[in-house]
C-alpha cells in the first residue's frame, strides 16, 4: 500500500465518505495501518485513536485527499 495515499487506493470522494463514518474510518485506519506494516500504530489505534485520531483523520482527507499518519513506527 502506497503511504500517504487514500483508503485502499481508492478515489477521493469515497474515500471522504469512509472517513466521515466514525466506525468506517476507524476500521479502514487499522487496516491500512497493519497493511503498511505500523503494528505498534494500529494497536495505538484501537485503544486510543477513535475520537481524536478520527476528526484528525477527516479534516486532513477533506482538505488535502489523504491520511495522516501520525506514526512512523
């Protein structure tokens, strides 16, 4: 998976719909975090990234067209 691009490389506008969905957004975070092999990111994500990573998450992808990654790890 391409880093910094949409969910699953799919287009701009579903992919802002995915986002804007809390629960939608939080799967399609997890998943694309262990797709790009950020373990630690995706464990971080289910504990802690629902609410804030989540409003983080649609701002950037409805201004710039893709997802924050806050983790390098």
């Amino acid at each position: 998976m391409a880093k910094g691009k949409d969910y699953f490389g799919l287009n701009r506008l579903v992919s802002i719909i995915l986002a804007i969905i809390p629960i939608t957004a939080w799967i399609c975070g997890i998943v694309t975090r262990f797709a790009d092999g950020k373990i630690v990111a995706a464990i971080l994500r289910i504990f802690f990234g629902a609410w804030i990573i989540w409003l983080i998450d649609l701002i950037i992808m409805i201004f710039s067209g893709h997802i924050l990654r806050l983790l390098n790890i």
